[in-house]
C-alpha cells in the first residue's frame, strides 16, 4: 500500500539525496540537510515525551533561526500544529493568541515570558533545545494524513486582533505547484522576512522538496549586509519590498556585488514605479516579477520574467494554474474588465479558515469556496490583475471614490520622491481627504503645490492629495507592510499639536 507523502518526508528524501547541501544558512550558522533531518527527529521524540499527541498546538516565540526551523520540522513529524508568534507583535496581541490556541508546549526567545495565566504543560528556552535536539529517534511516529493541519500563520493584527489562518499538508502541496518562477530545484534563497510570515511558514513542503538552501537575511535588515549575502552565498532568488530594493541601489557596496547568479528577484507588497524597474534590471542584471497574494490566499496571481517592464510595473500578473479570480461589484456580480471591484479567489492553495473561528471564517470564504480577499483591483484587456488598494483603505472625498494605490503609483515616480503612502483622513468639508506622506529623496524638496500639479497631471484633480506630510522613514508593520493606521494616527497627532 503506498501512503501520500507529507512535508516532512521531504525532508527525509532530501537528507539522503543532498546530505552534505546547507538546508540552512544563519550568519556563520549552517545546518546541512542530514544534520536537519537528525535534529528533527531529535524533537520530535522530544515533544512525543512531553506528551504531544496530533493536533496539539506548539507556540513558538522565537526569532527566525536554525532552531526555529527545526523546532517546525519536529513538530510537522508528530503531528502538532504549530503556532508561530510573530516578535514584534506587541504583548497584548501575543497574549490574544496564546489565549485563542491555547499550546501544549511551547518554545520561546531566552528573553520572553509567558503570562501567568497562560497555562502550557511544558516550555522550552533556546537554551534547552541542544539537548531536545539529541535526544533519541522515536522508534514509531504517528500516523498522519495529508488533510492534518500543520501551522496557523497569523496576521499583524493592524486593523485588530491577529487572525491565525490555518493550513495543511494538502494545502502547502498546492502552493508548491502554483508558485512558478520563484522556484527551482538546488535554489539558493534569501529569506528576509519574517519566519512567523505565510512566505515562510506555507512554503516548507516546497522548500524542502525542491532541498532549496535558506540563507537568512540580517536582522534588522541591512543593504549592507543583504547584499554581501547576495555575493558571499550565491543567492539565486531573492524577494523584498520596493523601499529594500530602493536602499540596496543607493547603497555604495552595490557596484562590488555580483548577482549573476540571481536567476530571479521578487518585488512587492507597495507601488513600484518603472523608474526603479529599470534601474534594478540595468545595476543589477537579473529578471524581475511581482506577485500578489496574502495570508489567507497562499498563492494568487504572478507576472513572469518574459513580461515587458509595464507589465511588471502596472500590474500583479496573472492568476496561477490552479487559482480562480474574479472581481466583483457590490452586489457580488462579476465585473467587466476594467472596472474596479473586490477581488476574491478560489484554488487548493488557499487557508482551510481561521483557527477555530468557523464565524470569522464565513465572513471571508463564502458557500461556493471564494475567498473575498478585502482588496479592490480590476483585471486588464490583456488578463493582468491592477490592485487600487484596501476596500478599508479607500475614501470617499466630495462624493468620488479615491484608491490611495492609484495616487501612489503616480507619486513614485517623481524624482524627488523616494517613497509615499496615501491615506484618507476626516474632513468636514469634503467628509474625508487624501494626505500623502513622503520620504523625500536626499537633497531634494517638494511643496503641496507640487504634489497636486504632478497628480493633476496625470489624474483626476478630486485625486490629488490635499496635505503632505514629510517623514524621516514611513512605519511598518511587523510583517513589513507601510503601518497607514500608525500615520492616520501620526497625522492626527501631527494636526492637534500645530497652531
């Protein structure tokens, strides 16, 4: 009788095919896969003594490493599901989800305290996880099926508490097939985000059975030091957001890298203007894509590396093989090509539901099995996705509707912009107002009068932003995302304490 494989058994695979290959890369820290496999098992008999049985929770508050790669693996073997607690959530939000999940065990950063009135049977420090990692094999592992969950990946809680997304073997499978160009057998992989992130936490069927090597990127994140990564590891697929790849071009160390063998880079997560497109493809010689997906998609929609730069610049690309895509108009009808709508997506790739939470769950994932994602775009003549922002985030000024996305796009590329975010804020005229909040590049200066004519320009003038305000750098949120809810807050501040 043959059994479906699951993650972990990649990893099985991979240690006897690739045993001496780096599975991971930390500093001067490298754990090859046989070693990955050993210690692995070394937890996951550890975590089998501790009485961990299917289907129990393993909390993990740890900053991306070796150990916490490992401490996924173990756990993936038994059967726990693992809950990993993103570092810079704030205590409140950790403690909303320690409550929610309730773990078993857990593993946590020598720094961190479990509030008391958590109650977990066992926890482990970093400090005890040389001796859990050598324990003995488990002569006999559970018997678990594809359909077992093995991870909650959580959201940074911005618009409220975190929602922990829950996924499977089937699923992590899923998205292994539908990720494309950012994929390869033998990859080197810089990981630059967080391993709490969907990025890490659903792609390790992937990883593993492509025995991809996973160099972590420094933290905090460096242009220095991520690009004598690119160089000393010989990266071959890199992704970050468009404000990392904007330092890395300004960073004086960019003319002493070689990235010939970077067969692919990923960018975004925020506008990206055809400016810094071509300047990437000329300084740095490697094809470019974007992608678009979240944390409860898994996988959505990619350009390719042979799409013109206006494609990669406009656009998010086109649907995965297996992901369905429609957008739809408030009534929930689909829309014609070229209007705006909510996007919402159907494939195997994407969340089972939010941890036990089966009314969350329905008010995302409708009876037909779309996700409704929250975001507005519309798909072009030529099958492209165009995102124009949050549903959340748009505002309505003088009765029209206003995508901040859409202002974005148009204000990177102004020369003396390095990087924007467009909110909407009361207004008692108007009922709400754009503010454009700008990091302006050195030397440069730039006035409202500016901004508005720029925009005016090239858009509708009720679009044209209607206050600036000029920041130092633009707040992020745990996951890296432009934090607007931390500037509406800022500005609001900003405004009361001015005469």
């Amino acid at each position: 009788m043959e059994y479906p494989l699951l993650t972990a058994d990649w990893l099985r695979i991979a240690a006897h095919k690739y045993p001496d290959r780096d599975a991971y890369v930390h500093g001067n820290r490298r754990g090859t896969y046989q070693w990955l496999d050993r210690c692995a098992d070394g937890f996951a008999a550890t975590l089998m003594n501790s009485g961990v049985k299917p289907g129990d929770v393993l909390a993990l508050l740890l900053p991306s490493s070796i150990k916490f790669a490992v401490c996924y693996l173990g756990a993936l073997r038994v059967g726990a599901i693992t809950s990993a607690i993103n570092l810079r959530l704030g205590p409140y939000e950790q403690l909303s989800i320690l409550r929610r999940t309730q773990p078993v065990v857990s593993v946590v950063d020598d720094g961190v305290e479990i509030p008391a009135e958590i109650s977990i049977n066992t926890i482990f420090r970093l400090s005890d996880l040389k001796e859990a990692f050598g324990a003995p094999p488990p002569k006999n592992f559970p018997d678990l099926k594809p359909t077992h969950p093995t991870c909650i990946v959580w959201t940074s809680g911005t618009t409220g508490d975190p929602k922990g997304a829950v996924y499977n073997h089937q699923t992590q499978e899923a998205i292994s097939r539908n990720i494309g160009e950012l994929t390869r057998p033998g990859d080197r992989r810089l990981v630059v985000l967080p391993f709490a992130h969907v990025g890490y936490m659903t792609r390790m069927w992937d990883e593993l059975a492509n025995a991809t090597t996973i160099v972590l990127g420094a933290e905090p994140w460096s242009p220095k030091e991520t690009l004598r990564i690119i160089r000393d590891e010989s990266i071959t697929m890199a992704t970050g957001v468009p404000t990392q790849w904007q330092l890395l071009l300004e960073h004086p160390d960019l003319e002493k890298t070689e990235f010939s063998n970077v067969r692919v880079a990923g960018i975004g997560a925020a506008a990206i203007s055809p400016d810094l497109i071509g300047r990437l493809r000329g300084s740095l010689g490697c094809p470019f894509i974007t992608r678009y997906t979240s944390t409860e998609a898994g996988v959505t929609t990619s350009t390719h590396t042979s799409d013109p730069d206006e494609v990669i610049t406009n656009t998010v690309g086109k649907p995965a093989p297996e992901v369905d895509l429609l957008i739809i108009d408030e009534s929930g009808s689909e829309s014609p090509p070229g209007e705006v709508g909510e996007v919402i997506c159907r494939s195997p790739a994407m969340m089972l539901g939010y941890w036990k939470d089966p009314e969350l769950t329905g008010s995302v994932i409708d009876s037909r099995g779309w996700l409704h994602t929250g975001d507005l775009g519309y798909i072009r003549d030529d099958g492209n996705l165009v995102l124009v922002g949050r549903k959340k985030e748009m505002y309505i000024r003088g009765g029209y509707n206003v995508y901040p996305v859409e202002i974005e796009a148009i204000l990177t590329e102004h020369p003396a912009i390095n990087r924007v975010a467009v909110i909407g804020v009361d207004d008692p005229v108007l009922g709400e107002i754009g503010v454009a909040c700008l990091v302006i590049a050195a030397g440069a200066k730039i006035s409202l009068a500016e901004v508005q004519q720029w925009c005016t320009d090239r858009l509708a003038d009720y679009k044209a932003p209607d206050r600036i305000m000029v920041l130092d750098e633009l707040p992020l949120t745990p996951m890296l995302k432009i934090d607007k809810k931390n500037l509406a807050a800022h500005y609001q501040i900003d405004k009361e304490t001015k005469p």
